[in-house]
C-alpha cells in the first residue's frame, strides 16, 4: 500500500468519525429537532450549514473543472449560483419563516388551504431531490474510487452507507452541525491548493488577484495553437443558452425544498436574513476561487503537459489516465502531446490539482476528505427533505394525522434509509455529469417552486387551483423540454437541457396566474395572511408562553 493511499484514508477516516461523533452527540429526539433543529441555530452557524449545504459535489469537484473547459461560457454556472441566493434571502427567506412551518410543501397546502397542492408539492419535492442527490452519490464515487483505487460503483455504495447511517440518525439538528463541520473541511481543503499555485506560478499568494496576470499570456498561448481564445464569450454555446443557463440556476436556487429549509431552522425573520447573508460570505469564498483554480490548471496544462513527449509526461498523468477520468492520445504520431490531443474529465481538475502542482501527500489528502466533505453535507440535506416530504407532509398531514411522534420519526427515518438506496443504485450509472444532473434537479425547481412560491408570497390572488395547475404544468414543461433537448436534439434558440427551466417558470407562472383569475379568490383570511408576510414587525410565539417582537424583545 502506498503512503499516498494511507495519508488520504487517515485523513477522511479522521472526518468522517468527526461527523458520526457530531450525529450522535445531536441526536434529534422531537420531531422540531429532526425537521428543523429545535429552531435553536445562530445564524452565523446556520450560514456555514447553507453553504456546506449548498456547495455539493457539483461546486466542489466539477465546477472549476466545468470553467476551465467552457471558459468564459461556464460563468454562467457561478452568476447563477451565487445570483441565486440574493433572489431567496430577498424575496422568499424571510417570508417563508415568518409562516412558521416545517416544510415547503407544509407552506404550499397551509398558504393555499389544499390537501391536493400539499401532496403534489411534496412530490416536486421528492423528485427534485432525488434528481440532485443522484449527482452527488456519482461524485462522492469518483472519490472513493480514486482513493481507493477501485471501481467508481463500489465507491458510490460506500457513500450510500456513509449518508443514510448519519441523516437518519441526527435529521437536521445533526445535519446542522455536521455541515457546519463540513463547511470549515471543504474551504480549507478547496482555498489551500489554490494559494499554493498562484505562490508558484505568479509568486502572489492571493489567487483571486494574480490569476488576471495569466489572462493575457494564456490568450497568446490559445492565438498560437490556433485554438477558440479561452476568454471569447459564447463559443461553446449561444448566447440565449447562457441567459437560460443563468436564470434557470438562479430560480432554481430560490425554489429548492432542501435550502429552503434551512432558513425554517433560526428563531426569527432577523435571523434569516443574516443566514441569507453569511450564506453568501461563505460560499463567495469557493465561488471567488473556482475561476482562479481554472486558470492555474489550464496554464499548467498547457505550458507543462501539452507539447511534451508522450514518453516524458509528469507522473500524476497515470494515475489518472487509470481512472479513465484523463486520455492522452498521439494522434499524428510524432511522439509529442498535442494540447488538443489530451481529453480531460471536467470531474477532475480540482481532485488532481495537488498533484498537478505536486503539492504533496497531506494537501491530496485534505482535498480528498474536503470533496467528501461537499458530496456528504448536500446529500444529507437533500435526504431530509426528501424524508419531510413523505413522513410529514404526506404521512403525518394527510394520510395519518393522528400518528404519535414516535411513528412519525421512525417514518422520517426510514424514507431516508431506502431513499439513499434508490438514489444510489441509479447513480451506479448516472444520466450525464455531475454538473448536469444537478442543473436538471435546479431546472425543476425553477418550474414548480419558483413560480409557485413568489406568488404564494407576493399576489394573495393566487389561489389553490391556480398552484395546482402551475405545478403541474411546470413540471410537465421542464420535464419534456430536458427529455426533448437531451434525447431528441430538439432545442429553442439553441437552449439545450440544462436551460429548461425557463420555459418551465413561464408556463408556471402563466398557468397560476389565468387559472387563480378564473376561479375564486382565497379566503379573506388566507388573504390578509399573505398581506401580514410582507411586514416585519411580526410577534413570534416563543417557548410555549410569551409572545416576542421579531427583534427578539418582549412585546407589552
């Protein structure tokens, strides 16, 4: 066994009895903790959980992989992602917690007085997190499988393991401060390397500053190898796909069952607003580096690798050519690598920049357990919402609304168990890569909770009918325009798969809104409760007994 193998093991053991230890040390023993941690985080904390909540296996291992291969057309993966959070922290967070659930589809049958609209919300939520955690089960298997050095498969049902044992045990109070955890593991893992290259190449040990210099040698480098300059935009695509790209991942952030629910976990709409705001601190630190992390890769692949003897190529190129994750090819023969000879995974440029930069056995392994880190964290997320989905809104809300707390945890416990399972088996063999599964789970999103939430907040018209039909329609849209796109080369403007949500949200929001107009208005109730969301001066209902102002000072 090689040291390389040992270090990186001791290192992800190390995490993952942390995490374990972090589970059962917060075990949830109410349904509040399972669901929404007791409402107890600080936000500054529950900021950190966001972002490890967020920054999944797509983000960390396939992001700065997806820019460097795009250039300046992968942007739209990072504006749309960080864009995102504005919209929620803005327009639906605050609101959101104000109503006082569990859940999103909890939200949609109270705020629309609908049993049906509860059970096709909970469904949307089943099938867009069930998409999403089929991407990150494949990327917590490209890791295991190269550490290992087994079988990407084997390494998947290792992840699987790994999450149902910990989601079903915590919920979210284990989640929450697991992923805090998890956070501090994947930035430092994913900043460190990144440092290190910009010292060696520009002698500047702040990458965000230094990768510009790069910018004007790389273009000369891409003008004489004759190749499409990295920073021209639109040259991989149209420029109504990166539009599409951008908005579909944006309001898919603003409608995700698993993000949304995390801001249901502080005690006030104060609170939520700042863990909108750390959010966004936090995760701009990965989002900052990935573009940089692109640049450095690139360089040292096109100044170091490229244009060597095939014979002569550093020694990192093996271990990947073995993963079948790299291929080096002579195609004209002459025995010396042509960059457009060498055909890189985008799965793979953070995994194996430590060792592009030869960085060292510790720094390999700490980028190991972060990615571990990010897989793990989002899975875990995504399995319980999947779980509240079926334990609380369909299970406890609908079909069994007399069942004790003890049967509705064991419930919660149990979705989460053969959800793992199920997501696990299809990711043994994923659809497409990690980036575009999850771009499809956010497309989903877009069509369904998107529309469905911004006017279940901001048109107190809208009623029961008219977010039944929007759901459905946006689903139905989203769904055929993917399967279309990917299967049938059918595309609108040049728009592929991974922008469907854009037709989605319009179909959506056009459905509610003529249907809402043709059928009766909401009660008076419902009416003024929608109004009563806008305003922050609301009194929260406190320990059982005294009645706070939002602020979190007594009210007279």
């Amino acid at each position: 066994m090689d040291t390389q193998f040992l270090v990186s093991l001791s290192i992800i053991l190390a995490t993952f009895a942390l995490y374990i230890g972090i589970a059962i040390y917060n075990k949830a023993k109410e349904t509040s903790e399972f669901y929404v941690a007791g409402r107890g985080v600080p936000p500054v904390f529950n900021g950190m959980a966001i972002g490890a909540d967020w920054m999944s296996a797509a983000s960390f291992i396939g992001m700065a992989g997806t820019i460097m291969l795009l250039g300046y057309d992968g942007l739209a993966y990072i504006m749309g992602w960080t864009g995102g959070y504005l919209l929620l922290t803005f327009l639906l967070a605050p609101q959101l917690r104000k109503y006082g659930r569990y859940t999103v589809p909890e939200f949609i049958g109270d705020r629309f007085d609908s049993h049906t609209a509860r059970v096709i919300a909970a469904l949307c939520t089943i099938i867009i997190s069930f998409t999403y955690s089929i991407g990150q089960l494949s990327g917590s298997g490209v890791v295991i499988g190269r550490l290992f050095e087994i079988d990407a498969k084997l390494g998947t049902m290792i992840g699987v393991v790994l999450i149902a044992f910990y989601a079903a045990f915590g919920g979210m109070k284990g989640i929450t401060w697991t992923q805090v955890a998890q956070y501090v593991i994947l930035i430092i893992a994913y900043i460190i390397p990144v440092v290190f290259m910009s010292l060696q190449i520009t002698g500047n040990p702040a990458p965000w500053l230094s990768y510009g210099e790069l910018v004007g040698k790389m273009g000369e480098l891409d003008r004489e190898l004759g190749i499409s300059e990295y920073f021209a935009p639109f040259t991989n695509g149209t420029k109504w796909q990166f539009l599409a790209l951008m908005f579909t991942l944006m309001a898919g952030t603003a409608g995700l069952p698993h993000v949304i629910v995390r801001f249901y976990t502080v005690s006030t709409m104060k609170a939520a607003r700042w863990s909108g705001a750390w959010a966004l601190l936090f995760i701009g630190l990965l989002y900052l580096s990935a573009p940089a992390y692109s640049a450095f890769s690139r360089f040292i692949l096109m100044t170091q690798v490229a244009g060597s003897k095939i014979t002569e190529l550093p020694a990192w190129t093996k271990t990947w050519v073995d993963t079948g994750k790299l291929q080096v090819a002579d195609g004209n023969g002459d025995g010396v690598l042509q960059w457009n000879e060498l055909i890189i995974s985008n799965d793979i440029v953070v995994m194996a920049t430590p060792e592009i930069a030869n960085l060292g056995m510790f720094v390999i392994g700490l980028v190991a357990a972060g990615a571990m880190a990010a897989a793990l964290s989002t899975a875990g997320g995504l399995m319980i919402a999947i779980s509240s989905a079926f334990a609380h809104d369909i299970f406890y809300r609908v079909l069994k609304p007399n069942s004790t707390e003890k049967t509705r945890l064991s419930v919660a416990r149990w979705s989460i168990v053969i959800a793992t399972l199920l997501a696990g088996l299809i990711a043994l063999n994923p659809p497409g890569a990690i980036t575009q599964i999850v771009a499809w789970a956010f497309a989903l999103a877009t069509g369904t909770f998107f529309p469905a939430l911004v006017l279940g907040v901001w048109w107190k018209r809208s009623n029961s009918q008219g977010v039944i039909a929007g759901l459905l329609v946006g689903l139905g849209v989203t769904l055929a325009y993917i399967f279309a796109a990917k299967y049938g080369g059918f595309t609108i403007l040049g728009i592929i798969d991974t922008g469907a949500g854009v037709f989605g949200a319009a179909a959506a929001f056009a459905a509610n809104i003529i249907v809402s107009l043709m059928t009766a208005a909401p009660s008076q109730k419902i009416q003024e409760e929608v109004m009563d969301l806008r305003y922050p001066e609301q009194m929260v209902y406190k320990d059982g007994e005294v009645w706070m102002n939002d602020d979190g000072s007594k009210s007279v």
